[in-house]
C-alpha cells in the first residue's frame, strides 16, 4: 500500500560535485584549486591523507555512471562545473577539453532522461583566483561573474536549472572563522567580506542570466539549520534567534528577498564588523532573488543563552551571542557526529512557506555519513538499512510539507556514489552506489535499489 505518495513530475535524484567527483585535478587543461594547495602544504589535515585527486572518476566514467543513474531512476542529478577547468586562467581563456567534457556530459544526462542541475561554485576556488584574495576581492567577484556568463553561453541551451553556489556559507565558515578550509583565517570581520562578496557575486551572475534571457530557471543551494532553543525562556529564544540570523538569515534573506535583515545589518555594526558596501550594492544584491532555492539538510542547530559573559578583549565570533546545546535524548549519527532530527526537514518547508513567500524549493541534499559500511556487505552488497530509515524518515515530513502547501518539488540524496569529502576524504560514505576506491568498482547498496522503487513509483 502507497502512504506517501509525491506530486506529479516530482525530482528523485542525487547530488554530487565536480570536485569531489570528477578527478583529473590537474589533467587536461584544469589549473589548480585551494584544495590541490592545502594538500600539498597540510596532507596530515585530510583523513589517511587521500588528497583531491583520489576521487571515483567521473570525469573518466561518466557515461557508465550515468547508466547506473538510468538504473536507479533518477531523473534529476546535480553536479558543479570546475570553473578552474573550464578558465584555467580564472579570467579569459576558456579550456576546449573543458567545453567538450561538459558538454559530452550534459547530452548523456540529456539523452538517458535525467535533467541536469548545475552548479557553479562548490567550494572550488581556482588557486591564481584565491591568490588574486578570493572572495575579499571585489575583482575576483567579477571574475566569477564572467564565469558564471560563460556557462550560461555555452551550456544554457541543454542546462535550464542554474544554481550559483553550494552552501556559500560553507567557505566562509571554514575558511575565515572556523579553520576547516584553507586559506585557515580565523578573523570575523573578513569572514563577514567574504559572505558579503559572495553573495554580491551571486546577484551578479543571476543578472547576467537575466539578460541572456534563456529559458530556465536560476537558484542557490543553501544549508539550513533550523535554529532550535533549549526552552522558551526569552534569554533561550534570544539566542536562538540571533544564531539563525548568523546561519541562515545571512544568506537566505539576500538570496530570496534581495537584501539582508535589519537585525543582521544592527548587530554587526553595534560591534563595528560590518563589511565594506560600495555604492550600487543594495540594488544589486536587490536583483538577486532567486527563482528556485536549494535546501541541504543534514542536522539542526540547537542552543541556550551563554553561561558565561564573553570577555570583551577576546575576537569577534557569533558564538558571543550563545552556547550549543545537547538536547537530551538526541538521536546521533554517531559517525558524522551529527543529530538526527527529521523534522527540521518539516520546519524549513513551513519556514520557507510562512516568511519567504514559499519560494519553489527542493531539497539539494540529505543524507547520512557512515564510516565502515564494509561490515554491512552481505554476498557483495551493502545492506544499509539505516540509510534507507534515515532517507524514509525525512521523505515522511517532507511529505506532509507538501500536503500543507510547502512549495517543495523534488529530493536529491547526498549522494550517488560514494565520493571524496574535503578534509574527511573517505571516512564517511554516503552514496546510493558503493565505491571501490583501489578498483574504482562501483556497486549499488540497498538503499540504492530502494530508491529505485520509490523514484518509479512516485513515493513508498
Ligand atoms: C555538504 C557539502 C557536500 C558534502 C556534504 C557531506 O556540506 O555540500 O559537498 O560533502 O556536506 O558532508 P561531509 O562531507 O563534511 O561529511
């Protein structure tokens, strides 16, 4: 019996990212990127120190991934163009084996039924471009821009749902503020020109799209973390409020309603953070709004008021503002170290629908991170039950969104085969489709086949 049955043209589909999947990191034209440097100079930052080239291969294997796709009944996948393969230079010249990779790429997604989702920026900076001062430039912010035109010239007649970032607060959170990213600056105030660039940089690629006038649609991807308190106590709701205007609201005002929150713009001033705004900021970041948000999901956020009064000669962070909280009886994934909370799915949707006009969403990303998955393998396949839980769970409030008018119109599993995850390399795997990394073998886990059913049947 079908309990949960998806509107009609619903996306089933998975995500990935250029560079945590393509390989061929330096290979064919393709410049280096901050990630081929920060291994170079810190491999002992990433997990059996497995670097950016060890990747499952798909700029090689593309088509047979692809079939495996068709197997598993996508009909949608996301993936990121390398803007240091397709502009070695980061400005001027584009790369032809670039061109004819993507292209070659986007007509076999085309030809077996899967709409492609691109992407534009999935924390890729080409190096020469984080050497130009990467998002603290406003040159750099240009460069983007001619970027994002290019793929729109090139690739706009196969590709009709844009995206310009992947969780832009992701670079700016470990690159700038929390020392997960290179170039490993731990400063707020440059962390804030970085967000801030950054989402001007959006605005001007969404104009540029505009102008071209092709037919499609243009978003972003963005990683919500619903902002629960620890009680209602008004000190408990403050610091919850203000952590979502960090961690959300940072980027999900400009992006849907073209301009940042008041409360955002009070607080930074107050302590004489905010970034440099030039004339004709406000406008363009007004032209920004989006046609389609992408929402990753993987855990909520969860705090209290701050015990302890900060020190006032300690650095700017948000963390002035509250504590963590472990909600007792939490439910984990012990292996990310991330909670478990299906709901939060549920609240972003009805967040969306109530505050942002329920924009046309669909979640981007959702998934569960596991370590050692070798120990499920029964006759060759890996039974993992609990990614088929973890994805069911969160399918059931995205249901019942929908059934209260939450705009949302499709679901992308974090991800096809498994893939290299930044500084974790390969501890956590979360694909549909196991990977041999010696081999390069791929074979379809449960869950995959799972999906299959659910995506053919339009729900489970
Ligand atoms: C998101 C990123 C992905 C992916 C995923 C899993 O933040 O968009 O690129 O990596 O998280 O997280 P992790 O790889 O850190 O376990």
């Amino acid at each position: 019996m079908m309990q949960y049955r998806f509107p009609e043209n619903f996306w089933w589909g998975s995500a990935s990212s250029g560079p945590q999947s393509e390989g061929a990191t330096l290979r064919d034209g393709k410049s280096a990127t901050i990630w081929d440097k920060w291994f170079d100079e810190s491999p002992n930052r990433f997990f059996n120190q497995v670097g950016p080239q060890d990747t499952s291969t798909f700029y090689d294997h593309f088509r047979s991934d692809i079939q495996l796709m068709k197997q598993l009944n996508h009909n949608t996948f996301r993936t990121s163009i390398a803007w240091a393969r397709l502009i070695p230079n980061g400005t001027g010249e584009v790369n032809p084996l670039a061109v004819r990779f993507y292209n070659d790429m986007l007509d076999e997604l085309l030809a077996n039924g899967i709409e492609p989702f691109i992407n534009l920026f999935h924390f890729d900076m080409p190096l020469c471009m984080q050497e130009k001062g990467g998002w603290e430039s406003r040159e750099v912010v240009d460069a983007y821009a001619d970027f994002a035109e290019t793929c729109f010239r090139l690739f706009g007649g196969k590709v009709k749902f844009w995206f310009t970032f992947n969780e832009p607060i992701v670079p700016v959170e470990g690159g700038y503020l929390y020392d997960f990213h290179y170039p490993n600056v731990v400063d707020f105030r440059r962390a804030a020109t970085v967000a801030y660039h950054t989402m001007l940089a959006h605005a001007k690629a969404v104009q540029r799209y505009r102008a071209l006038q092709q037919e499609g649609q243009i978003g972003i991807v963005l990683n919500l973390t619903p902002s629960y308190p620890r009680s209602q106590h008004p000190s408990d709701l403050q610091a919850s409020k203000i952590a979502d205007l960090f961690f959300n609201r940072s980027f999900l005002d400009p992006a849907v309603k073209g301009e940042y929150p008041a409360e955002l713009v009070e607080l930074l001033k107050q302590y004489d953070q905010l970034p440099h705004c030039e004339a004709g900021d406000a406008e363009l970041l007004a032209q920004g709004k989006v046609d389609l948000l992408g929402v990753n999901y993987y855990q909520p956020r969860r705090v209290k008021a701050r015990a302890n009064a900060v020190n006032p000669a300690s650095p700017f962070m948000p963390e002035w503002f509250f504590d963590y909280y472990e909600m007792p009886g939490r439910k984990m994934n012990p292996h990310r170290g991330w909670e478990i909370y299906e709901k939060g799915i549920y609240d972003i949707l009805i967040n969306l629908r109530d505050n942002y006009g329920n924009i046309p969403s669909y979640i981007s990303e959702n998934g569960m991170g596991v370590e050692g998955e070798e120990k499920f393998l029964v006759e060759g396949q890996i039974q993992d039950d609990y990614r088929i839980k973890f994805v069911s769970d969160h399918l059931q409030w995205l249901h019942k969104g929908i059934s209260e008018n939450c705009a949302c119109k499709g679901y992308h599993l974090w991800t096809f085969i498994d893939n290299w995850s930044w500084s974790n390399a390969y501890k956590n795997r979360y694909g549909f489709v196991q990977l041999d990394l010696a081999t390069q073998k791929r074979t379809i886990k449960k869950s995959g086949e799972w999906f299959a059913d659910v995506s053919r049947n339009n729900g489970f």
